[in-house]
C-alpha cells in the first residue's frame, strides 16, 4: 500500500485540472491501465473501511463534476494492456 501511497501522491497533480487530484484517483487510473474492471476494486480497496459504506466515501471523494470527468477521461483513455498487445500482433 505504501508504494500505491507514494505512486499516486507522485502523479496526482496532473489530475487536478480534471477534478479529482486525489493520490486514490491517480492510483485507480494507473491501475486501470492492466484492466479497466480493476479500477472499481482499486477504488474500493483504497477507500474501503472506516464509517459508512464503500460507495458513499467514494462518493463523498469527488464532486458531481469531479466524478463526470473521472469517468469520461476512464471511458476516453487507452484501452488495457491485453487489448493493446492482442490489436498488434492481429496486424
């Protein structure tokens, strides 16, 4: 967890033009790059435990037009790694 911690906190500055320049936004970003799914169980471990549940500390984390722009910059962005290399070697 340290070297997440480290990781986003490094990275988390380039996002905050979009909204959401939190280390754990960064981290799920970086971590849906393997595969888009492991975004909602980054984001779940990461802000997981403590008052309350999951989905409402998560949503407490992002305004209405932080959390917009999280998910169209995600849907935007480059597909996983697995598809990447299965479209090259196709071609």
């Amino acid at each position: 967890m340290f070297f997440f911690t480290k990781l986003g906190s490094v990275v988390a500055w380039l996002f905050i033009p979009r909204g959401w320049g939190n280390w754990q936004a960064a981290v799920a970003s970086i971590t849906g790059l393997v595969a888009k799914e492991s975004i909602v169980s980054t984001l779940g471990i990461l802000y997981g435990g403590g008052e309350g549940t999951t989905y409402g500390i998560i949503a407490a984390a992002f305004t209405t037009a932080g959390g917009f722009s999280f998910l169209v910059f995600k849907l935007l962005c480059a597909p996983c790694f697995a598809w990447l290399l299965l479209r090259r070697s196709s071609h």
